[in-house]
C-alpha cells in the first residue's frame, strides 16, 4: 500500500510539472525576428486572396485601401479567409495581452492589439498624443531590434506615414481627433480598431494593421 501511494504520488507530480511546462510553452511570445516574418506571412496570404478579386486598373495597395475606406466591397468568403490568415496575429495578441493584463473587448481589438505593439515594444509609450498627428516632430523611443533589446527610435512622423498609408487621411483625422486623454495600449488599440473596421469589420482593421506593422517595422530597420 505504501509503494502504491508512493508511486501514485510520483506519478501526481510528474503530471502537474508536465501542465506546467505546457502553460509556460503555450503563453510564450514570438521573437521580433519571428514577430515580422508572421506579418510578412500574413500580408503574402492576403495579396494572394485579394488578387482574386481586384480589379485589373488597381494595385494591390490601392485596392486595400479602397477597401478599408468602404469604397469597394469584399464577399463575405473573402472576409473569412483573410481572418483564417489572421489566426496567428490573433493568437500572438491574446497572449501578449495575458501576460500585460490588457483588456480587449473583441476581434477587431485582438486583431489591432497584435499589428500595432511588436514583442519588445514597450506598450506604455510607444505611441503619444503626438503619433497620430499631422505636423510634429517629435521621437518616441522604441524598442525594436530583432535579436536584442537595443533601443531605437521611431520619429513620430513615420508613425503618421504609416498610419496613412494603412487607413487613410479620413480615419487618421478620426483618429487624432478622438477622446482618448492617456495613451495606453488599450486606448489606442480601441480607437485603431474602431476607425479600420468601419465597412468591413474585424477583416478591415486585418488588411490596416498589417500593412501599418509592416510599415512600422520597415522604418525602424532601416
């Protein structure tokens, strides 16, 4: 009887630092170097669902945008392959808001959260009241390099070109003109989101925050 509770003990244990070494697996974040080649990813398998329907006189980067701004419309199996190509994005932004404690009320704020804070942004200053307006030019430190935690800087006024180039003036002046008071993650995760997915839901702020973080990351490194 005692060999058997010994045994059974042992097995016991064995089990619970197995789930633990599963949870700490599952909650572990990309690397920057893996953070980008999933955006890069993703991005190729949305040129690839989008090339199915552009029309022949639009690039690619001016059919997203056309679509983000609601001036063209994409078929509801469209919108569902692009966020089946989003499941990585969503899957790496659920875990980088567990670990930070950041609330993220749906989809479009999962999708949002995930493009714009990279692994090692410091999600309590990457963006100011400063990023998303026209006309300044100030820095705000980042940190962004791909094997360490050098840090860099990113001028405000790329953020703003990126911005542009993923959403458009409309939702920019939206976004610079809206309520938020401190930048938090959370904040400026709800007000992107918010602006991108107005005509195509949680598959338009997708098309916004990759092509930004894509932008975001070319800026950086170069």
């Amino acid at each position: 009887m005692k060999q058997f509770f010994i045994l059974f003990s042992a097995l016991f244990l064995f089990s619970c630092q197995k789930d633990d070494k599963d949870i700490s697996s599952n909650d572990e974040i990309l690397s920057q170097k893996a953070y980008y080649t999933m955006l890069k990813d993703i991005n190729a398998q949305f040129d690839l669902i989008l090339n199915e329907s552009k029309p022949k006189d639009l690039s690619l980067s001016e059919y997203k945008m056309d679509l983000i701004k609601g001036k063209i419309g994409l078929t509801l199996t469209q919108q569902n392959k692009i966020l089946n190509a989003t499941k990585p994005l969503i899957d790496y932004s659920t875990k980088l808001a567990k670990i930070n404690s950041i609330p993220l009320e749906d989809l479009s704020s999962k999708i949002a959260f995930g493009g714009l804070y990279a692994p090692n942004d410091n999600l309590n200053s990457k963006y100011n009241e400063n990023s998303f307006k026209a006309g300044n030019k100030l820095s705000i430190i980042k940190s962004n390099a791909l094997n360490t935690k050098q840090i860099m800087k990113i001028d405000a006024n790329d953020v703003l070109d990126c911005a542009l180039t993923a959403i458009g003036a409309d939702a920019i002046y939206a976004l610079g003109a809206s309520s938020i008071t401190v930048w938090t993650s959370a904040a400026v995760t709800k007000a992107f989101s918010a602006v991108a997915k107005r005509f195509l839901g949680p598959a338009g702020v997708a098309l916004a925050v990759i092509t930004f973080g894509i932008c975001i990351a070319h800026e950086t490194l170069n």
